[in-house]
C-alpha cells in the first residue's frame, strides 16, 4: 500500500510540469527547443575534430608548410587579432552590401516576373545567363572596369545572390492559395493590397530559404573577387599568405572566414525563426 | 424587397477545343435577407452562379443587379462575405487579425470601422471560439477555421454573404454542428445569404428557398419555397413536414439524373 503511495508520489513530482519550465525559457533565449544536447554534442564534434588534428600534427611531427597544428593558428591569430578583424570586416561589408543588393534587385525583378509573363520570358533568360556565367570568369573583367575597391566585389556577391533570390521570390509570389487571393478579389482589393496582405508575406518562407545559401555565397562571392584584385580582405590576406607560404597565417584567414559564415547563417535562421512563427517550418512545438 | 436580380444569363467555358455550357439562361430573384441555397449535381454551375453573382467572374448574356448595381460596383462597395469551399484564413494572421482583414483593404469601399471588432468578438464567442483570439490557423482544427471564416463573413458588415460550400471539407459530425451554428447566427443577423451545397438535408434545413439546378447545361429546374417555422433547431430534422421537403428535392435530383 505505502509503496503505492511512493510510486504515485514519484510519479506526481517528475510530471512534465515541473521540467516544462526552464524548458521553455531556453527555447525563447536560443529560438529553438532549449534541449542542451543541440549544443553539447556539436561542440563535442568540433573538439574532437581540432584534437585529433592537433594530436596527429604532434605526433607525426607534421611539418608546419603542409598542415599546422590547430593551437599554432590560434596563437598567430590571437597575437594579432586586430589585423585580421579589420580585414574580416573588409570582407563582411563586401559581402552584406552585395547581399543586400543583389537581393533587393531580386525582389524588383521578381515583382515585375511575377506579374508579367511578358517581362519573364523577356528578362529571365538573361537572369540565367548572369547565373551560369562562372563567378571565376566575371570577377577579373569587373577588377579592370572598377579598380582594386569595394565595388566590383559587392557587385560580385550581389549577382551570386541575385539569382537564388530571383526564383524563390517569384515562386513565392506566385504559389498563394487560390482561396485566399479569391477572398481579397471578392473585397475589391486592388493589386497592391493583394500583393502587400498576400504575395509578400506568402513569400517570406521562400525567401528565407534562399538566403540561408545566398548568404554564405556571397562571401565566397566577396572572396573570389578580392583573389582578383584587391589590397584588402581575407581573400587578398590568404592569396598574400599562400604566395609567402605562411601557413599558420592562413589558416587564420581561413578560420575568420568559416566563423563569419557560420555567424551569417545563424542570424539569418535566427531572423528566419522570428518571422515565420506562423509556418510550419518552425513548428516545433506542435510537432 | 427583391435584392439580386439574376436575368436570363449564359456562361461558356472554352478548355482547348472543348466548350462547356455551364449555365443556361438562368434566372433567380433573391429577396433581402432571405437564406437561399443553390444545390444541383456536381457540373451544374451552382459555384459559377455564386461567382458571377459576387463578380468573380462574368456572364456571356444576360444582366445581374445586386441592390440595383452590378456585381462588380456591388463588390467594389463591399456587398460581399465570400466563405470559399476551404477557409481563406491567412496563416501569418491570427484570428482575430483575420477577422479584421475586410477592413483592411479596399478603403474607400468600406463604410465600417475596425471598432466593430466587439462585433467580431461576440460572434467569435458564440461559435465557442472565445479564446481563441490571438490563435494562429495551424493552431486550429478544419472546423474551426471554417467557423472563423464564416464568422468573419457576418462580422464584415457586408449585407450579401455568398457560400461556397462552406462545409464540403469536413467530416460529418462536424458539419451538422456548425449547420446548427449557421442557423443561430443568421437567425439573429438575417443577411441575405446565398449558399451552394451538395446536401440536400443541410439545404432544406437552412433555406427559405431552394433553387435546383441540373446539368449539362447547368439549368434551373425547380425553386422550392422552403415554409418550414423559425428559429430552426435540431428537433426540425425529426419532423414529417421536414422529411417531405428533403423527398421532394431528392424527387426532382432524381428524375433529371433518370433521363
């Protein structure tokens, strides 16, 4: 009897109620559902990757022009870390503003498409003609017509956004649900309230999901075109390096760029998760 | 008063080479708030009657008048609480952001202010969804979404509500309750409703009249005058008076179907 007791007891204080709490306060700090192992393991990962390196670097005496150990690159960035900030920061600029751009003209364009059959027949194949033509091979030709500065590398990353962003908007513009654009058509909504309270939020997903690849290839964007031409940015920084064969060097270039990729990526699904609450996507609590 | 007038119209659909006639020379008068269904089998152009009254789409011949103006100028007005077959909630819109959607667009046309949203409230309390307020649709069930999307019609301040078989996706149970929900409201509010249905018990249930159509082309073969007391409850289903006019409609359903 008194054991039936315990158990029910037992059973009564580990209801979920009682874990509910910090759990949900995790979820709104990180945006996600708050469950430590979606961080714990990761870092583990990483851990174990840089370990083994540096442990194999150690051992097999590895010499330091082919592969230096983890703890040298951290030493040569960390002594001079304010250089390579500042050249990051060359580098993020190039890239946000081209982001920023290419994706703004990719919303103009994919307005216009999405309502004129005429103006996407008429304007598409030249979109696609941009978007084949390698980065690689445009990058030099835009170096001779607007220098060593900024601007050829933001144009850069601003036509390998473009693209992306240029077909996910006209899809999503285009793929409503008939029976809401009906029910705006039977309150006399006129085009643009249709395309505000409909088209645009409906969007949003489509959006999004091209920018959580547009946005690391911008940077890749950005870096091509400083290997073209440049004085300044992590891609002119690791060109100078490898000429020099000053790996450590490098590979701190390297690991600037890796790091701003993956806080680019973090924000833009930190954003996402902000402005989707209401699709499915980001059910997660629903399952 | 009548208050639609639908003169002897004709519609044609061409697909490829293929022409339908989805609607022959059909004609109805629709009195001011009054409840009238639309119901015929699958083809006869019930919803392409609906959609040309709400001008959603229009006529090859004939003339429509919705209070003495033309579909288009009526829906430009506002005239109209369409409800489409699935609910057209807007998912990034809470219910009660939803509900204040009619609003929002098409100003000039409005006449009402977003301060009826009391209104929309209290409606939205008497099909139980009072605390739902700030719900998202997925957060909702099928028939729930319907409901706000019916409510959300008659709290619009629109005099016309036009329904496209409004209950088509959902399960039985579920669709005779919101019928009796229907009922209640439009007891109270008494706008003028025309409601394209399959069901021939949802029809006589609801309706003051009836208009039967057949297909091929989509015609009018019978408007039934539904006389049958108010307010309409449950219980109306058991009785013989009831039963007899579901007969009847079956009878003319049937005989067009046995030639």
């Amino acid at each position: 009897m008194s054991s039936t007791e315990n158990a029910m007891e037992n059973r009564v204080s580990a209801s979920p109620r009682g874990k509910a709490v910090p759990r949900v306060k995790l979820g709104k700090l990180f945006g996600s559902e708050g469950n430590w192992s979606h961080y714990i393991q990761p870092a583990l990962a990483f851990i174990v990757l840089f370990g083994t390196w540096e442990l194999v670097v150690r051992i097999f005496n590895v010499n330091p022009l082919t592969l230096p150990a983890p703890s040298g690159v951290l030493k040569v960035l960390f002594s001079d870390f304010g250089f390579y900030l500042e050249h990051a920061g060359v580098t993020l600029k190039e890239a946000v503003i081209g982001f920023s751009v290419g994706t703004f003209v990719a919303l103009i364009g994919g307005v216009l498409m999405s309502h004129s059959r005429f103006l996407e027949r008429t304007l598409l194949p030249i979109a696609v003609l941009a978007s084949v033509t390698p980065i690689v091979a445009i990058a030099p030709l835009l170096i001779i017509w607007f220098g060593f500065g900024a601007l050829p590398k933001i144009i850069i990353a601003a036509i390998i956004t473009f693209f992306p962003m240029l077909v996910n908007s006209i899809t999503g513009f285009r793929s409503i649900d008939q029976n809401n654009y009906e029910y705006l058509r039977s309150l006399h909504a006129n085009k643009l309230e249709i395309f505000l309270k409909l088209r645009l939020p409906n969007s949003l997903p489509y959006l999004f999901s091209a920018s959580k690849t547009c946005i690391s290839l911008s940077v890749i964007g950005a870096v091509v075109a400083e290997w073209s031409g440049s004085d300044k940015g992590l891609g002119n920084l690791i060109q100078m390096f490898s000429n020099y064969m000053q790996m450590e060097k490098m590979f701190a270039a390297i690991l600037m760029l890796a790091v701003m990729g993956i806080v680019l990526t973090t924000l833009v699904r930190f954003i996402e998760q902000r402005a989707l609450y209401w699709h499915s996507s980001t059910n997660k609590r629903n399952g | 008063m009548t208050y639609i007038t639908v003169n002897r119209i004709s519609k044609k659909f061409k697909r490829r080479d293929q022409i339908t006639e989805a609607l022959r020379d059909v004609g109805i008068e629709i009195e001011q708030g009054t409840f009238v269904s639309l119901i015929g089998p699958s083809g006869c152009g019930k919803s392409t009657l609906l959609r040309i009254i709400g001008g959603l789409e229009t006529a090859d011949d004939g003339d429509i008048r919705v209070g003495g103006v033309t579909p288009i100028e009526a829906q430009s007005d506002k005239q109209f609480g369409f409800v489409p077959q699935a609910p057209a909630l807007f998912p990034w819109r809470t219910v009660i952001e939803n509900m204040r959607l009619p609003f929002e667009v098409n100003r000039k046309g409005g006449r009402q202010t977003p301060e009826q949203s009391e209104e929309a409230k209290e409606l939205l309390r008497s099909v139980g969804l009072g605390e739902f307020l700030d719900a998202y649709p997925k957060e909702l069930s099928g028939g729930m979404q319907q409901r706000v999307g019916i409510v959300r019609a008659f709290a619009s301040g629109a005099p016309i509500l036009l329904m496209d078989e409004p209950f088509s996706a959902l399960d039985e149970i579920t669709r005779e309750m919101i019928r009796y929900q229907l009922v209640e409201i439009w007891e109270k509010h008494k706008k003028t409703v025309v409601f394209v249905t399959h069901s021939i018990r949802e029809a006589v249930f609801l309706s003051d009249k009836i208009v039967v159509m057949s297909n091929r082309p989509g015609r009018i073969s019978e408007i039934v005058d539904v006389d049958l007391p108010r307010p309409r409850s449950h219980e109306l289903e058991e009785t013989s008076e009831y039963q007899r006019y579901v007969h009847h409609i079956k009878g003319l359903l049937r005989e067009r179907w046995e030639q």
